[in-house]
C-alpha cells in the first residue's frame, strides 16, 4: 500500500507547507488559498475566478509574456484553478528548476499589479468562457442545480459568474480581493518531489517570508435554508437532462466516508455500480450516468446525472428512484459491504499514482482541517464502516421526500 509521510511546517509568518518527498525528476509545487467563490459578496460573482486569470497578466517586474515563458521555458508546467472554496496556482517542473518556482509563483501572489489593458482583454476571455461552458449541456446542469440547491447564498453561485458581473469588475475590486485573503494564515504551500526540506524552507522563506499575518481568517456563511424542489425546463439540443439528488454531510462531518462509499456504490465510476448495471447495461437507456458526492467544508450535496433519448425519460427517472429506494431500503449484507470497501479504497489507490494531484490534495487537506490523514487511517476510518452506520446514513439522505429534480427537456 502507498503511504503518505508529509511533513507539516509553518514558515515563520505563519504560512503552511506540507511537504513529501518522493524520488522522482519531476517535482511539483503549489500555493493555495482559502477565496473561493462562496467568499465572495455581493455583485462579485466570478470575481475569484477573474482574480485567478489575472494574476498572471503582469507584476511588479514582469509582463504577462515573461511570467508565461518562466517556466514554459525550461519545460516546466504553470496552471491555476478556483473552486468554491480556495484559489490555487500550481507547478511541475523539472526539480532543479525548485528555486525558479518558488519565486515566480511568490511574484505572482504577492506582487501582481493588474494592468488595466489586461484586465480588458481577460474579460473576453471569460465571456468566451462562459458562452462555452453555456454551450455545454452535461456542464450547465450541475451548477444551475447548485443554484437552486443553495437558492439565496455564496455557494449556489457560479465559479464564473455572469457576463453583467465580469464585465463590472475593476482594478480596485482585484486589489481590494487579494488585500482581504492573501494573508499568510489563509495560505497553504504544498510541496512533492525529490528536494531537501530544509533548502525548500529557505527558499520559501526568501519569496513568501514577508507576505503578513492577519489575526483572524475570513469565515464563509453557513448555509441551512434547503428546500427541495423539481424543476422542468426547454433547454437540451438532442438528448433530455437530468439531475436527481439532495444535501449531504460535509467534510467535517464523520458520516462523510459512508456517503463516499454509498455514492460509490450507486452510481460510482467502476462499470458495476447499480446504475450502470440497471440503466446502461440491462436496459439500455443511457449511456452516461453516474452518481457523485460534492463535500465542501460544512456541507455537501449528492446527486445522480444522466442523459437520455426522451422516449425513455420518464422510465429511467422511474428506475432511478428504484435503485435510491433500494439503497434505502435494503442495506448492504456483510459480502456486499466488505466488497464496496475494497473497491473503495482501490479507487483511492489508483488516486495516488499521481504526483501532482497528492501535492494538490495535500495542499487542500491541510487549508481545510490543518491536518494530514495517512492512507491507513483513511482505510481503517471505511473498514470500521458498519452495515447499519451505512443503513441509516441511506435513510437520512435518500429520504425521497428531501430529494431535487432538475431537468432539462428538448426545446
């Protein structure tokens, strides 16, 4: 079994590193914040998003194409992403090009002036974004069902906003932004490749070590105002929709990994899970469909997505509250649930075979709980999983009277 060993460090303004070392040639870095979209207020939709555009578009000391050729240079990999909940700029690269990364991906969060004329030219970029992410049917779905999910609050709105909010955005609302979160507490550095720990603490004590501290971390609002609803709407092109699902326990909630392993079960990404086995494979009605579990830090959502010719709507719906009435109202025997654990933790194994994405999750660990759990604490945490701690966890989230229904049907 592959273990994680990182080590925990905090640098002496008070920003995280997680670090791990792994003998390999390529090493990875990334910097992480804790901005996402649900810390956004009002009329800054997609402004987190746009943040993560612009700061590469120019700093005190560098022109966007500069920033750009840094790493491309040497054959090095520079990328960036925005979630719901954090922002993060992140690297592979060859490891003797450590010190390069550290202090280009430091200039980027800590020195980024945001030139106005960039700041225009990203905003098409963005629009371009939008009308194609609103070209994509499969995509769409899932945030419009977010929305109306968390009807009234942060996480409900779209990672890219809308076209009136981008186009809205100024130089003073990116610099008012990146004031409010880049601080060095709401900051986590995760490192995994084949470097000395303690030539990487000096390095990064050199580029990030003057970022300040701030006394107190920004805290999102919560979110408790569900209510569930079934919605219809004219917008498919060939194929109808759909979206069925419900709240479900967050991340620092215990019942988390039974959700893990219920979802997995249901609708998971291994070809026997019972819906394909259902709806694919017995009879024939959908290709993609698939069941998914989205924990963000105190609460999450489940949901199942398929999509269908419209002959067959109304009887794959009617086959997909079968199998959530089942999870419901059958629980797992002893061989079932030993067998779902298995999988389950294979999945997570296969999760490990790559170094960029242990680097990204450990960033993502330590941000959200100041604390790396090891594989085999994960692995012991779903083998003490009971038949009746997944029953009743069934029970309260596949409750068919809590459940959502989004749906889009040809126009």
């Amino acid at each position: 079994m592959i273990e994680l060993k990182p080590t925990i460090y905090t640098l002496r303004n008070g920003i995280r590193l997680v670090y791990m070392s792994i003998p390999a040639q390529v090493a990875h870095l990334g910097v992480t914040v804790l901005a996402g979209s649900r810390y956004e207020g009002q009329k800054e939709e997609g402004l987190a998003h746009f943040l993560e555009h612009c700061i590469f578009k120019g700093t005190a000391k560098r022109r966007s194409l500069h920033i750009l050729s840094r790493l491309d240079s040497v054959g090095g990999e520079l990328n960036a992403y925005t979630t719901k909940e954090e922002i993060c700029v992140h690297a592979s690269f060859s490891k003797e090009y450590t010190r390069r990364t550290s202090e280009l991906i430091a200039d980027i969060f800590l020195n980024s002036t945001f030139p106005l004329k960039e700041i225009e030219k990203e905003k098409e970029i963005i629009l371009d974004e939008i009308n194609s992410y609103l070209d994509s049917t499969s995509e769409k779905i899932y945030d419009d069902f977010e929305a109306y999910l968390y009807k009234n609050h942060s996480l409900g709105t779209n990672i890219l906003g809308t076209k009136d909010s981008v186009a809205s955005f100024s130089q003073a609302d990116l610099k008012r932004y990146t004031e409010k979160f880049f601080f060095a507490e709401n900051i986590v550095i995760s490192f995994v490749g084949d470097f000395p720990l303690a030539k990487l603490i000096q390095i990064l004590e050199k580029d990030f070590g003057h970022l300040s501290r701030r006394s107190q971390i920004e805290k999102p609002s919560t979110f408790a105002n569900y209510e569930a609803f079934k919605i219809r709407s004219k917008e498919a092109n060939f194929q109808t929709h759909s979206v069925i699902g419900g709240m479900a326990p967050g991340y620092d909630d215990e019942k988390r990994r039974g959700m893990t392993l219920l979802t997995n079960v249901l609708g998971g990404p291994a070809l026997n899970s019972r819906l394909i086995l259902s709806i694919r494979e017995k009879y024939g009605y959908s290709y993609n469909i698939e069941a998914n579990y989205s924990p963000y830090a105190d609460t999450g959502y489940w949901s199942i997505y398929f999509a269908t010719d419209p002959k067959y709507l109304e009887k794959t719906i009617k086959l997909v509250y079968k199998e959530i009435r089942l999870m419901r109202e059958k629980a797992l025997n002893e061989t079932q649930l030993k067998n779902a654990k298995i999988q389950l933790k294979g999945h997570l194994s296969l999760s490990l075979d790559s170094n960029s994405g242990i680097m990204l999750g450990l960033g993502k660990s330590l941000l959200l709980f100041n604390q790396i759990d090891s594989i085999q604490e994960v692995y012991d945490g779903i083998d003490k999983l009971s038949v009746k701690d997944l029953q009743e966890i069934a029970e309260e989230y596949f409750d068919e009277s809590k459940l959502s229904e989004l749906i889009y049907e040809l126009e």
